[in-house]
C-alpha cells in the first residue's frame, strides 16, 4: 500500500501576521486561523503555518529543515499573474527566470523562500 495524496504540510514561522500577509495574497484568506497558526488549502493538501513551541531558532535553510516551498501552476500565462501580484503588491521577488528547463519566480521576503513552478 501506498499513500495516495499529500494530507498536510506544517511549517513554523516566526511572524504570523506576515506569512499570512505574504500568501493571502494568492492563496485568498485562510481556510483555518487560530492565534498561533493559520492554514491554506492547495487541493487536497493543508499547509499550516505555525508559531514555534518555543523560542524561534534561526537555521541554515541549505543545511537542514525546509529549504523552500514550490507551489505550481500550470501555464506561463498564471506564472505571469503570479508575477504581476507579487510586483503589484510590492513584494521582491526574482521575476520569472528558467532553471533546469522550469520556469519560477522566487520571493524571500521573510525568511521562507518561496517559489512558484510552471507543473
């Protein structure tokens, strides 16, 4: 037997209100918020964002933890959408740039790199 869909993801967050603040803006309003975490619905998978069970520890995202989290869509028109939000919102980003033949947008504005992925 194997599992057949993704269930949930948690991710710890040292800023609540601006992870929130961040994936509102393309994922809409929590489905779920609570005064130490909130949570999204992509399909079938919830990802929760949470505030740590104890004091926040920075750490080296390219030496353990999550280094980053990929969300997809499926034609370069959405990734142009993706992009525009994100400049029309006024959060940093690379702009779309190919990486071993996919295209993304990257955003690192509080600590989570986050990239949007042409599927």
């Amino acid at each position: 037997m194997r599992p057949t869909f993704l269930d949930h993801i948690v991710i710890i967050v040292k800023d609540l209100k601006k992870t929130k603040d961040f994936y509102s803006h393309f994922l809409g309003e929590p489905k779920e918020k609570y005064d130490d975490s909130i949570s999204y619905q992509i399909g079938d998978t919830k990802i929760f964002f949470g505030l740590p069970y104890g004091e926040w520890q920075d750490t080296d995202k390219d030496k353990s933890g999550l280094n980053h989290l990929a969300l997809g869509v499926r034609t370069l028109e959405e990734l142009n959408q993706f992009e525009k939000l994100l400049n029309d919102s006024g959060i940093k980003n690379s702009g779309i740039t190919v990486e071993k033949d996919s295209k993304i947008v990257r955003e690192n504005s509080f600590g989570l790199m986050t990239q949007m992925v042409i599927d």
